[in-house]
C-alpha cells in the first residue's frame, strides 16, 4: 500500500514539473520591436478586440504574451494616413524538443500557454502620406501596398490550408476570417488611395 502512494506521488510531481520545463524552454512572453515608415507614430497592438500594447512614439518595443492568434496593428501619425498591419504567429521549432523534456503533457502547456507560437521580432507598418507630390507617385505608392498586402494574406491561407486537421469546419470558419481580413484591408487601401490628396 504505501509503495503505491509513492508512486503516485511520483507520478503527480512529473506530471506537475514536466509542463514547466517545457514551458521555460520557449517562455510565454516576447518582446515585438515596431518601427513605421515614416517614425513617430503611434500604433495600437489588439487580439481578439483586446488591446495588448502601445508604442508610442516609434519606433518602440511592447512585451507581450504568446498566442496562436493574429495581432492587428494600427498606427496614426500627424500628416499622414492610418497604417494597418497584421502579424500572424508561427510555431517554434524549439517545442518540438519539449516532447522530450515534458512528454505531451508538456507539449499541451506549450499549446494552452501559447509557447509554442511566436510572432515576428520586428514590425515594419508603412503609413501613406496624406499627400503625394504627383498623380504617378500615389499610384506607385498604393499598387504596390496592395501587391504586397495580397502577397501576405496569399502565404497565410497556405500556411492555414497546410495547417487544417480533421476539423474541417474549424479550418473552413479560419479561411473565411482571413478572406473577410484580407478584403478589409484592401477596402481601407482603395479608401486610402481615393483620400490621398495630390499637391497642386
């Protein structure tokens, strides 16, 4: 009888100390460093309708915790039109090695506390001038923002599709929210290029 309370005690501390180990191997924190085209904005960092940091003025860094879920970014500055940015977290190689050090269990602390995401170290948000030296530099300016906001959203609904489990519903609701993100962003670009003035 009492060997098997020791086991069970045993039992209890390795499942207690082996999700820590592996939490600490990839932390739940990190620090994101955001610059802006030009500096001196302000930009506001939310998940999920919650506001996780500031930085203002950049360029600046904010500490804050890992998630498997998309960080919207949105800067303002004096003379110039809004800038949004969206950064999408990637798995860490490094959690792969926790199945080693803390088993599944450890593997699922990683996944509940978000240590086994990460998102980019640094963040550059490009805000349009609110007024451009001619017609063909406007242009310019905007083609080539919705060129590259039609590049990312592209790779992330690989990255999405590649990602899809047996769940398909779930991935389906996933593909949906990044289309409807991705049309958002193009709307405000076509908003924003209408709004920029041209100097006479």
């Amino acid at each position: 009888m009492i060997a098997k309370l020791y086991r069970f005690a045993a039992l209890l501390l390795l499942a207690f100390g082996l999700p820590a180990c592996a939490t600490i191997t990839t932390g739940t924190t990190q620090t994101i460093s955001v610059l802006t085209e030009p500096p001196g904005a302000a930009c506001t960092m939310t998940r999920d309708g919650t506001i996780m940091g500031v930085v203002n003025p950049t360029p600046g860094t904010v500490s804050l915790s890992k998630s498997s879920r998309d960080i919207a970014i949105r800067c303002t500055r004096a003379g110039n039109l809004p800038g949004v940015q969206t950064i999408t977290p990637q798995f860490q190689g490094m959690t792969a090695g926790n199945i080693l050090l803390g088993g599944f269990i450890g593997l699922a602390v990683d996944a509940a506390s978000g240590a086994m995401s990460r998102y980019p170290e640094n963040v550059i948000v490009s805000l349009p001038p609110e007024t451009f030296a001619s017609e063909g530099s406007r242009e310019a300016f905007f083609t080539t923002r919705i060129a590259d906001t039609r590049r990312l959203f592209d790779e992330r609904l690989t990255a999405a599709r590649s990602a899809c489990g047996t769940d398909t519903q779930a991935c389906e609701t996933r593909i949906q929210a990044l289309n409807r993100e991705r049309d958002d962003e193009l709307a405000l670009l076509e908003r924003q290029r209408t709004t920029a003035r041209v100097s006479p």
